[in-house]
C-alpha cells in the first residue's frame, strides 16, 4: 500500500476512535463575578514603571471592557 493510502487509514481510525471517545459536558459559562483580580486597597502606594521593569508582587488597578456575549447556535447557510 502507498503512503498516502496509510495515512488516510490512519486519519479514518483516528477520527472514529475520537468520535467515540468526546464525551458532552454540560458546563456553565465563566461569569464576569468568577474571576478574581488582585485590586489594591483604597490608599495603597502604586509603584509607577516606564519600560520593562520586575517586581515582587502585582496588583491590578484596572481591567478591560470585560462583557460577555450570548453565543448563538447554528451558522449562516
């Protein structure tokens, strides 16, 4: 048999071998309240850096436009 020929048995195999194993997972999607930043306390000193500088500890003082956006099911046919 050529190569090509044994690969593709191999892809076959493979895909059905994993079409047999997925199973569906009933998961809830990640909330904006489920993630925790570390936000610094009213009157913390923040440290100020220009370039590229390391420190020993991180806080957060601001986050993006953090928003969700319902998925719809299906596609456009």
């Amino acid at each position: 048999m050529p190569l090509f020929a044994w690969a593709l048995v191999l892809m076959v195999a493979s895909y059905a071998i994993q079409s047999f194993l997925i199973k569906q997972q009933n998961t809830q999607a990640t909330g904006i309240e489920d993630i925790d930043f570390p936000q610094s306390d009213e009157g913390t000193k923040h440290a100020v850096f220009f370039g590229d500088n390391w420190t020993s500890g991180y806080q957060v003082l601001w986050y993006g436009n953090m928003r969700t956006i319902k998925i719809k099911k299906g596609g456009k046919k």
